[in-house]
C-alpha cells in the first residue's frame, strides 16, 4: 500500500546519526528505512538478532541487540552508536510490548503487569538516562519517545498495564522535555492510534470483533499503516520541528477529537 504523503522524501537528517529501538519491525522498520531515506545514518537496535540484522543490513546502518530493560546495554547502545558514527542527534525511543495477558485490571496479573511495565515505561527511561549526557555535550538533539493515543483517552477494551506505561511515557517526556528544552535536547512523545503491525495483527486476528469493536471509532475509518507513523518520526527527528518539544504528537485518525463517527 502506498499512503499518500508518505512516498517523497528530503535529506533533512543527512549527516545525523539515529538510534531506533524495536527496529526488527512495524513502526520501528518502517521509521528505519524513513530516516534512512532522509539521510541518516541508523543504529537498528532489537533484541532479536534475526528481524534486527536485517533491518540494519536493508538501511545500511548498524545492529545492535539490545534487551531495553538492561540498562548496561541500553548503556552501550549507545556508546556504540557514538564511537562507530561519531554523534548522537535522534533516539527513537520505540520498543514495547503488547502481550494478551494484559487485559482487564481484574484479569492482569502481577507478572503480566510488571513485565509490560519494564519493557514500555522503564526501558524509556533508560534510553533517556543514557541518550541525554550525548546530546547535551553537543547541545543538540532529538528524542522521539513512542507512547499511544491510549495515553490521552480511556477504554472499556482495557490493556491495563499497556495504557498507565504509555500515560508514564507521555509524563515523563513532557517533564523531560522542559528540563532540557535550553540545552538544544527537544524531547517529544509520539502518541500514534491503532497501527497495522504484526503486534496488532497477532492482537486482533485472535479476536476479530475486538478489532470490528475498535474501528469504528476511528473516523479515517482505518488502522495507520506503519509508514505514516514513520513520517511523524521523520518530522519530529528534523529541523521541521524545530519548535516543537515536551509535545503530544497524536496521530491517531482523529480518534482523540471523535464523539461520533461517520457511517
């Protein structure tokens, strides 16, 4: 599928090194190949080798595997992207889950809780941790942290765990990004709808009328494809936005502005 606005491309990263966690696929892939395309030159972060190797090799960028609640290698991460390209100047900070067993908060377990916890919100935190000290010894940069539309809004199809980690990421980048806006680091949180990736796929293949349930709110009538997404990473990483931080990016096909939705 090609989305409108999403097939040309500038150089406005040419000469920026990003780092992109959960790069293996969906949103991460697809911002990959975008900041790619733009000139960057990507560090493509995932803790699968396979899915990661091969988004690196297709960009021509670098792999690193990398388990983002281990903040010895969240750590080295990004050590690597700095001595293998000289700078640090966007982190996309996009790794997540989504598992089944995080449902309902009279359902969820403690397990399921924390785990989702660890690797949504905390494994933010630590990329911020360790992505900021680069950035403000150049006093500059870009840090695009993904959160959710389920930030801002709440659901009867509750994923717990999922939605108070994506409100966590939403905090904290708006405290963030006023902590650091007068050293040049502008940090925003990208907060995209329902998204057509393998991690919805699995999700609602299970459970079609889950998926029925949720689309009819979404006025654009559809799920984002993955390169729309990619081109909000685009422009947040870029001098586009130049003005723009501590921000709530939505992208959501104006889910967040619906009462009722078109027939």
């Amino acid at each position: 599928m090609t989305v409108e606005g999403t097939a040309m491309t500038t150089n406005r990263l040419d000469g920026r090194v990003a780092v992109i966690t959960g790069a293996g696929s969906g949103i991460g892939l697809a911002s990959a190949r975008r900041l790619a395309a733009e000139g960057a030159r990507v560090v493509c972060a995932d803790v699968d080798e396979r899915t990661g190797k091969a988004a690196a090799a297709e960009v021509g960028g670098l792999f690193v595997q990398v388990d983002v609640t281990d903040e010895a290698a969240v750590e080295a991460m990004f050590h690597t992207a700095v001595d293998t390209y000289g700078s640090l100047d966007i982190a996309f900070n996009n790794a997540g889950i989504s598992p089944p067993e995080d449902d309902s908060i009279l359902t969820t377990g403690l397990d399921a809780w924390r785990r989702v916890q660890e690797v949504n919100l905390t494994s933010v935190y630590l990329c911020c941790k360790h992505a900021i000290p680069h950035m403000r010894r150049q006093g500059k940069g870009s840090i695009i942290n993904t959160a959710s539309f389920v930030a801002v809004m709440g659901a009867a199809t509750s994923q717990i765990s999922y939605s108070a980690s994506k409100g966590g990421v939403l905090s904290m980048s708006r405290e963030l990004g006023v902590q650091f806006a007068r050293e040049g680091i502008r940090i925003n949180a990208l907060c995209p709808g329902p998204v057509n990736t393998p991690l919805l796929r699995e999700l609602f293949a299970k459970d079609p009328e889950r998926a029925a349930r949720r689309l009819v709110h979404v006025p654009l009538g559809r799920f984002a494809e993955p390169e729309e997404i990619a081109a909000a990473v685009a422009f947040l990483a870029s001098d586009d936005s130049s003005f723009m931080t501590a921000n709530t990016f939505l992208v959501d096909g104006g889910i967040s502005g619906a009462y009722v939705t078109p027939q």
